[in-house]
C-alpha cells in the first residue's frame, strides 16, 4: 500500500479506495433508497463489500426492494425508533470488523449521543476534504468544522488541528501539514476573540505540523495576497501564509459558510468535497441533505481510505 499516492483531486479518492481493501459499513436507519443507492454505488466501485443495514424490518425490506439491492438477511437488524436505532449501532461497532458508519434515516443528535461511548480522541470534528477552482488554484486541501463542533473553545480547536492533521497524514500523505487558524485579521484584537485563539494555537509546539494563526482567508490561501499584503508578524507564517493545507475556522457558522459555499460551486462543477467524522472507533459519515451524489460517494471513499490505512495501527 502506497500512502504517498499523489491525490491531486479529491474524485481521485474513488479510484484510490477501490483499489485497496474493501470495507464494511453500517448504515443507522437503513431504510431510505437513496442511502441504499449510495451504498450500492460504492460497492460496484469496490470500496466496499459488506453492507449491514439497522432500522426498521419493513421500512428496510421495502427499500432494498425498490433499489434492488443484494443484502444477506443477517446483515439486517431490527430497531424500533432512533433511540433503538442507535443502541444497536453501537452494538455493532463494539462488536468489531466495522470499517465505516452511515448516517442514514437516524436522528443526528441522539446519534451523536450514543456514538460518545465509542469515542477514541478528546474532540470529535467533522472534517472536509475539498478542491475547488476559485480557491488556491484548485488543490486539494482541507477545512473544519462545518458541522460538528458548536463551541469552538481553544481545547475544542486543538483537537480539531488533530484531527485534521490525521486527515492530511494518513489520506493524503502530508507529512507535516501546514495549518491556518482562520479569522478576519492578523493582528490579536480584544474585540474580536478568534484572533486571540488563533495566536495562541499558533504560539504551541505543534510536531507534526506549521500552524499560523490568525490568517485572514485570502492571506492562507493566495500567495498573490501575501506578496501584495506582506507576510504577518506571526509564527510559521514564511511556510503557511498562501500555502495552507489545513483551514480551521474560527466556528461552526463560519465554517457551514464556507461549506455550503463549497456545495454551491460543487453543484456548477467548479469544486468537489468529501467529509469524514474524526473521533470515534471507526469513520463517520454524516451526509447534509444538499450533499450530492458525488459528495456522498467520495465521502465513503474517503472514509475507507482512512480505516483501511488505520487498521493495523490503532
């Protein structure tokens, strides 16, 4: 297995987790078609190969009718209502041999709730893989938190540049990432606390990777910025000013922002994305209802990629 595999693109990650060893994933509320069809997708491009579905009996034996899919009659476990839902999901998990989690027709929170049991890292942080035409001349970089971690407290964001950097390392192959701690100014303003988090992440002893912060967005991103706005008065700038692998934003609204921006160009070709939740015993996918097809199918790449480059490591 070659974790230095040049990713120039993140639709890359589909050919990438086809060609290594496939996974086994479990969808909570495995009964909505358009989650059966995802699945099935990911299987036909062989990046996965076992599909276990919980939720409701009938609600699940009506889906796999309509969709058509193939799915052995123990890999579907009976769970009356979300609380039910989720205890059995972890269950499963617990039990072992479980590569991936899907949210499928599953309440988020009480999901959320439930998968706490299982969690392996302080934090628990969505993170995106995404490349997009306007940003960065198009390369492959990375972004938290769109739609995880509501208070972004600087414990909260530590454990966020973690799990990003994890991110970078194991699926892309960065060795030491070059991470923005984004805000609206360089300079640490009382007024404005993010400037104050940022430097204070950027002032820590970070071995595994060059954390700059506070960075404006245009100032992490575009080194054509940085020659005509100079290069700030922070650490690690000269590496990460308009070269940022890794973007953590200040916050949840701005990262959603920026997210759904991405979604947008998404839609009109002009960006492509993927997410994995870091933090617990396995991947997690938590898909937004304006995901397209394209998001979802990457984002379980992506996911495969890590569990299987994290199986013999953990």
């Amino acid at each position: 297995m070659n974790h230095n595999e040049q990713i120039h693109h993140v639709t890359d990650l589909v050919e990438l987790a086809g060609r290594m060893r496939a996974s086994t994933v479990v969808v909570a509320g495995g009964d909505r078609p358009d989650d059966l069809r995802l699945v099935e997708s990911a299987r036909d491009h062989g990046i996965i190969d076992r599909i276990i579905l919980i939720g409701h009996r009938e609600g699940i034996a009506s889906a796999v009718d309509q969709v058509g899919i193939d799915i052995a009659s123990k890999d579907i476990i009976s769970a009356e209502g979300y609380e039910a839902v989720a205890d059995a999901t972890v269950d499963v998990l617990q039990s072992g041999g479980i590569d991936i989690l899907l949210k499928g027709n599953m309440s988020t929170p009480i999901l959320n709730k439930r998968m706490l049991s299982l969690a392996q890292r302080p934090t628990a942080s969505l993170v995106t893989v995404f490349d997009a035409a306007p940003f960065a001349a198009g390369r492959i970089m990375l972004m938290t938190d769109a739609g995880f971690t509501t208070v972004c407290t600087p414990e909260r964001m530590i454990g966020m540049v973690h799990n990003s950097v994890a991110v970078a390392q194991v699926v892309l192959g960065i060795k030491k990432p070059r991470v923005a701690i984004l805000s609206a100014n360089e300079k640490p303003i009382p007024s404005l606390p993010s400037t104050q988090i940022g430097l204070e992440l950027a002032q820590r002893d970070w071995p595994d990777a060059f954390v700059c912060g506070p960075l404006s967005f245009d100032l992490a991103t575009d080194p054509g910025s940085v020659a005509v706005k100079g290069l700030p008065d922070l650490p690690n700038a000269e590496t990460v000013a308009g070269h940022a692998d890794i973007l953590v934003c200040p916050g949840i609204d701005s990262a959603n922002i920026l997210y759904k921006t991405l979604t947008a160009l998404n839609k009109y070709g002009q960006a492509s994305l993927a997410g994995i939740t870091m933090g617990f015993s396995v991947p997690y996918i938590i898909i937004s209802r304006a995901d397209t097809m394209e998001t979802r199918l990457v984002s379980i790449a992506l996911c495969s990629i890590y569990a299987q480059r994290t199986r013999n490591t953990s």
